[in-house]
C-alpha cells in the first residue's frame, strides 16, 4: 500500500517510519525544507528513542523517502495522513485547524483518483466533516473518503506505543475506507492488537477524552500532594494504595510539578472550548486547566521558601527542562514557568539537560547550560530536579551536598528521599506531597 504522510514531527515522523517498517510504501512531505534535508541526510530533526536506527533500515529497504513536494507525494497514494501541529488558537484557546485546512485543500487540489484522507492530528469534533467539505469545495470532481485516525504515543516511547498499541481508532463514514483501514494496520490486527471502529465524531472524541481524563488522574494526585504536604501524609505511599486498587491504576499518579507538553495542555483547553461552544461547560476539565497552573505557581513559592523568600542574587542549579525524560521536547514545560521566574526575580540559574539545550536554548534567555551535573550544582545555593531523566536518579548526592554553597535541595519528581538527603549531608531537602526538612531549623518540617 502506498502512504503519504503531511507533516514530519513527533507524530507524523513517528507513524510514517512505523507504517514503512509493517510494509507500505510511505513517503513523508513537510513544508520546512530543513527539515526535510535533514531527514534525505539520514539525520532525525528530533530526539526519540530508536528512530534513526528504524528509520535508516526502511530507508535503505526503499520503502521511505521524505520530500517537501506534496503533489509528488500523494501521486499513487491510497492513504494521505494528516499529521500537522493544531497549536492553541491565540485568544479563545480552541485548536487552530489552520495547518489542518491548509494541507486538506492542498491534497484536494493535488489528488486524481481515489484516496482515503486520513486525519492523524488531534483535532476538536466535527473537524473532520469541516475537513470533507474544505476538499469537496477545492476539488468537487475528486473520489474521496475521510477517516479520524488519533494517535495516543506518547513521546519517549513513541515506536514501542506505535507498534504495540492499547488500541487503535478508526473513525470512517464508508466501509470503502474502513477497508483501506484495516489494510494499513493489518500488521496490528494479525497480532490481535485491539482495533476500534467508530464514527467520525466518536473518535475525535476518544482523543480528547482520554487526554483530558489522563490530565485529571494528574492534577488530582497534585492537589491530594499539597494536601498531604500539610497534614503529613506522604503522597507517594498514598499513590501507590490508590494505585493497587483495580479500578483506579498506579498510572498517572506520580506527582510533580504539573503537566505540560505539547498534548495535555492544549487538548484540555481545546476540549473546554468545543464544551462551552455546544452549551455544555465541562466543568471538570475546566477546574483541571486551573488547578494545574496553580501546581507550577505553587512550584515557586516552595522554591522561593528553600531560598529564604528572595531569588534575588541566588545561584540556582536546574536538573532537567523538557517536559518529561527521554524527549526533547519543550512545549509547555513546567521550566518554561519556573525558570523564567527565577530569572526574572534576580537569580542566577544554571540548566543541565540531556537533549533540552537545542529547543530550550531560545526559549530560556538569560540561564547558563551545563553538560553535567555536579558543574551545575558547584557553589550554587539550591539545586532543583525538574524532569527525572535517568541520569538525575542516580546522582552522588553526597558529592554534589560537598560542592554547593548552600546545600539545598528540591526534588520536584519525588526521586529521592529525607533519608538520602540528610544522608549526603544537604541542610534543606523538600519535594512534592511528602514531608521536608531544614537541619537550620533542628528539625523535620511539614511544607506549606
Ligand atoms: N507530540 C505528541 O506526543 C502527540 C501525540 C499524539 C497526538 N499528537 C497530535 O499530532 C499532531 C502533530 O503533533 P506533532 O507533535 O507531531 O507536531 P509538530 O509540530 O512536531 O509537527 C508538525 C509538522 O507538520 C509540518 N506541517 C505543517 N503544515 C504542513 C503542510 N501543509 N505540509 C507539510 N507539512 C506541514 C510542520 O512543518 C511540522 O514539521 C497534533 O495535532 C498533536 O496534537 C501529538
């Protein structure tokens, strides 16, 4: 089967490398030529475990090629996916279809026989009969179907959730194009991977709702942290007795410094729009959105606290900038609130990151990037973990409590412990939902 793919991001680089390894012909266009000359060079414009190796194997078995011309690359194609960016809209918060519409009008205008138009981008309901209809007015003489096909990986284990999905959704009008369907994740099927078939509108919905609930389960477990923090509870034990139970899970309940990324965010926002558009406020989500900016202001003010209430000429040390380990990934990370913050109140901040430092370069002006740890946290009065990469948990404390001026530490990921920081020789030791200490103050402390 012949496949195009529009769009060569985390999604779009991401399905059409795995759908050439399952056998199709697949050629990927995006409208940024660097990009797209990178990719010819056998070069991956982002980080994400394995697909450089994945995506040279199917390169050199000719079933992948990248072009920035996008005629040339449905020409023949029986599947055109769609998997541009649908970035907040400024203003209202909804999801702008603009890459969306464009790519739809453009694959209209350039196709000559029948295709199945598939939308892999997460986009609001409806958006994929607005989709039918931008195409129909483009080019009325063209046969076409168009499916909802969301994507759930998650970025970090991208080809592993690719290849081995909880389950895969199908929304099609026709079952000429649940036909085209099923053939592409054939592969899937005959290795009895759940494949669910919807309407157009239900699908659009999976998405939005099983994003919005998973940024629930997280904002909850935060807010129960704060609580914990004042009545004494630990929250890490109290994660994981919810977590035994069945019907509850232990996912998505590690709290932190609240969620950010390039989906939770702007799919929660997204999702309460098209809710107050129809008349139906949903409320959850909407307190969701709310609580989880307090979370990241709450951040501060612990940080604040560990730096006797002012940032003011302080050397702070950050362990950690994307959004989540094993990406480099940068859309609204919790750093991007925090940093800036500290920046802006005077400090001076030094990042350590695995892969931050390309995006985070220009997004974070004004701090000093470290490729190691221990330089980060030299002389520096507060060290703060804020993504737990691997090479975050297991650091010599002892080494890094000998190095700083100040030894302080706020582990925003839970990684460590009272224990092991007052084992290393730290005088301050806070994280999230757990109880902290100051050795100032001679003894342990609840955080407010
Ligand atoms: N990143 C994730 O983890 C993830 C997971 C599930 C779903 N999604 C959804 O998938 C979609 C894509 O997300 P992403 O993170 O891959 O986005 P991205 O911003 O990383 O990539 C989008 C790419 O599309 C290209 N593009 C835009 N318009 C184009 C056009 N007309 N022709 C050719 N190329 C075009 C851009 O140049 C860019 O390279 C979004 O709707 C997102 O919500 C993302």
């Amino acid at each position: 089967m012949k496949i195009a793919m529009i769009g060569t991001g985390y999604v779009g680089l991401v399905s059409g490398v795995c759908f050439s390894d399952f056998g199709h012909d697949v050629v990927c266009v995006d409208k940024d030529p660097r990009k797209i000359e990178m990719l010819e060079r056998g070069e991956v414009p982002i980080f994400e475990p394995g697909l450089d190796a994945l995506l040279e194997k199917n390169v050199e078995a000719g079933r992948l090629s990248f072009t920035g011309d996008l005629a040339q690359a449905i020409d023949g194609a029986e599947a055109v996916f769609i998997a541009v960016g649908t970035p907040t809209r400024r203003g209202d918060g909804h999801a702008d279809l603009t890459y969306v519409m464009a790519a739809a009008e453009e694959i209209a205008r350039a196709a000559s026989q029948y295709v199945v138009v598939v939308t892999k981008s997460t986009v609001p309901v409806g958006t994929n009969r607005q989709v039918k209809q931008v195409m129909k007015k483009a080019n009325p003489a063209l046969d076409f179907d168009v499916a909802s096909n969301p994507e759930f990986l998650r970025e970090g284990a991208a080809i592993e959730d690719f290849m081995k999905p909880d389950r895969v959704v199908v929304g099609v009008q026709t079952e000429r194009a649940a036909d085209v369907m099923a053939e592409i994740y054939r592969p899937l099927y005959l290795r009895e991977f759940p494949i669910l078939t919807t309407d157009l509108e239900s699908a659009e919905m999976i998405k939005y709702a099983a994003n919005a609930f998973l940024a629930t389960k997280i904002t909850f477990i935060n807010e129960i942290a704060a609580l914990c923090e004042r009545t004494g509870a630990d929250v890490k034990q109290v994660a994981q007795g919810m977590g035994l139970d069945g019907r509850i899970g232990n996912k998505f309940l590690h709290a932190g410094p609240g969620y950010g990324g390039s989906c939770f965010p702007k799919d929660t926002r997204a999702l309460a729009r098209t809710g107050q558009e129809h008349g139906v406020p949903l409320q959850i989500t909407e307190a969701v959105i709310a609580v989880n900016e307090d979370v990241k202001r709450r951040m501060i003010d612990k940080l604040l606290d560990m730096c006797d209430g002012t940032f003011n000429g302080k050397t702070i040390g950050i362990l950690g900038v994307t959004f989540k380990p094993n990406t480099d990934d940068m859309r609204e990370a919790p750093a991007l609130t925090i940093v800036p913050s500290l920046v802006g109140s005077g400090a001076k901040v030094r990042v350590c990151d695995p892969q931050g430092r390309r995006e985070g370069e220009h997004l974070l002006p004004g701090v000093q990037w470290h490729d190691d740890a221990y330089k980060c946290a030299n002389n520096a009065d507060l060290l703060v973990i804020l993504t737990e990469w691997n090479e975050f948990r297991a650091l010599d404390l002892k080494r890094i409590a000998r190095k700083m001026a100040t030894p302080r530490l706020a582990d925003l990921r839970n990684i460590y412990s009272v224990k092991d920081a007052k084992r290393a020789g730290f005088e301050a030791y806070e994280s999230i939902g757990r109880s902290g200490f100051i050795a100032a103050a001679g003894e342990d402390r609840k955080t407010a």
